[in-house]
C-alpha cells in the first residue's frame, strides 16, 4: 500500500488538472452510512420503497418518517473528514478543479471545495412541492412530518430520487471536467449507479489516469482504473497528502 501512496503522490505531482469523483464511501468516516455493503442502508431499507420518486408521491409521511428524518439529524451536524479536507487541500494547491459528487450532504463544500457538482441534488435544501420554494434544511422544522411550505404544499429533499433525472447542467458539467482532466480521483463509491459511473469512463476514454480509493474493488478496478489504493479514504488521502507536501 505505501508503495501506491507514494505513487499516488508522484501522479499528483506530475498532474495538470485533477478531478475527483466520491461517492458516500468518502463521507464514511464522518458517520454516515453508505447504501450498499455491510452496514449499508439498502440492508435496512428496499430502496425501491423508501428512495423512489414513485414512493414519495404515493406516501410523502411514510418516506419521511423512514428516512428523510433520520437522514436530516444526521447530515445537520455531520463535518468533514480527513477525506474531504485531503480534497480541499488539493485544490488550495492548484491540483484539482472539480469534484464531482453523488453525495447529498454538502460536506465538500464544507471542507472548502469551491467547485461541487452535485451529481444527485442536495440534501442541504427542501424543496416546496407546489411552489418550489427553497428552504435551509437545518431550518425546517420536523414537529410535524411530511414538513411543510408556508403555502401549505409538502417540502422535498431538493435532491435526486430513483425514478427522476440527473440535473441536466450537472451531467454536462461532469461530462466536460471528466473529459478535460488528466488524472481522476474515484473515492468511496461503488461505481455501479449510472450514468455517475461513465465519468470515470469518460476521463479514461480522453487519457486520463484512473486513481481508485476504496476499501473493496468496484467493476472500474483492473478495467478502468490505473489503480486501487485499497483503504479508509481520510486514512488514504492523510498518506497521500504528506507525501505530496513533503515534496
Ligand atoms: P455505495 O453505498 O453504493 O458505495 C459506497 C462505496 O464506498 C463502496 O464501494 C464501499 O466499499 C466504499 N467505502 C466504504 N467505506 C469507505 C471508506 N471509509 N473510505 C472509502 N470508501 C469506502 O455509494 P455510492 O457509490 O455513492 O443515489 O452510491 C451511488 C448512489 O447510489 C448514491 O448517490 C445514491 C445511491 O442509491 C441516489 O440516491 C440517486
């Protein structure tokens, strides 16, 4: 593993233009939980029941009470961790430009990551379902579920669910720094959602270095990554990070 950190850190170096893609493996070590795997959500929930668009219109209080609540207490006062910030870092140093995430808890932007393309939404705001008025998700409040707009309409997670589309302007702009970068960082996502998983595809296609991290291999290892730092993403970009910056 050390021998890949170092190699990870010389790829770096050498790097023009860094992207990254995460997924919720990243976030993790903050104490929120994937979706797939040992202790993941789906073990707990079908996702077809609970994350569904077709679900929360049948039952907006069922979806809410299950997952949306829960989710809420946990994302109000999650922080970043050493992944995030190894991120953050990368871009201070002019390395990387974008990160592109499937993760709906904001914790890039709070590490300090100014370019975020939040691939499926974002949890930090509720959206009025007959007005489309934005609320700050911290703000609303929960006494009484489905949480409603002053207007009386039911608020959503301003995010994507099964059943709904990428946000147009998200899928462009992930496309074109994917095409663009030379080398991308895969961490924590088990690359088997679309079309989040062809961006990795994407940079391979347009010569760019794949750089996996990830306790578990995912259908990109061997294929499409150059190669998998296997581990905890903070414990990881921690290697990776003082390396770089011992140069
Ligand atoms: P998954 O839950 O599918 O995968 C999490 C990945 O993180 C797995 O490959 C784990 O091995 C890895 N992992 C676990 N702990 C880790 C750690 N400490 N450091 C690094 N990696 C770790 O999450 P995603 O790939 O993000 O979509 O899932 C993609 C999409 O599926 C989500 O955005 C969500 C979900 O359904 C929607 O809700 C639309």
């Amino acid at each position: 593993m050390d021998d890949l950190i170092k190699q990870a850190a010389d790829d770096l170096a050498a790097a023009r233009n860094v992207v990254a893609l995460t997924g919720a493996g990243i976030s993790v070590e903050s104490g929120i939980m994937p979706f797939r795997g040992k202790g993941g959500l789906w073990e707990k929930y079908d996702p077809m029941e609970v994350a569904h668009i077709d679900a929360f219109m049948r039952d907006p209080a069922r979806v809410w009470s299950l997952l949306v609540k829960d989710m809420k207490e946990t994302l109000d006062t999650a922080s970043p961790n050493d992944g995030h910030k190894g991120l953050a870092k990368l871009e201070a140093m002019e390395k990387l430009s974008t990160v592109i995430t499937q993760n709906i808890d904001g914790l890039h932007q709070a590490a300090g990551n100014t370019d975020v393309i939040e691939f499926h939404g974002s949890f930090a705001r509720q959206r009025c379902m007959d007005c489309n008025q934005i609320y700050d998700t911290r703000e609303v409040d929960i006494s009484e579920i489905p949480p409603r707009c002053s207007c009386g309409g039911i608020l959503r997670p301003d995010a994507v669910f099964f059943g709904e589309m990428i946000p147009q302007d998200a899928m462009w702009r992930s496309r074109q720094a994917a095409c663009d970068c030379d080398l991308m960082l895969v961490v924590g996502t088990s690359a088997v959602v679309q079309p989040a998983a062809l961006m990795p595809v994407y940079a391979k296609e347009s010569g760019a270095k794949i750089i996996e991290i990830n306790p578990e291999k995912t259908p990109l290892t061997h294929e499409i990554s150059d190669y998998l730092i296997m581990g905890q993403a903070g414990e990881i970009m921690n290697g990776i990070m003082s390396r770089l910056e011992s140069r």
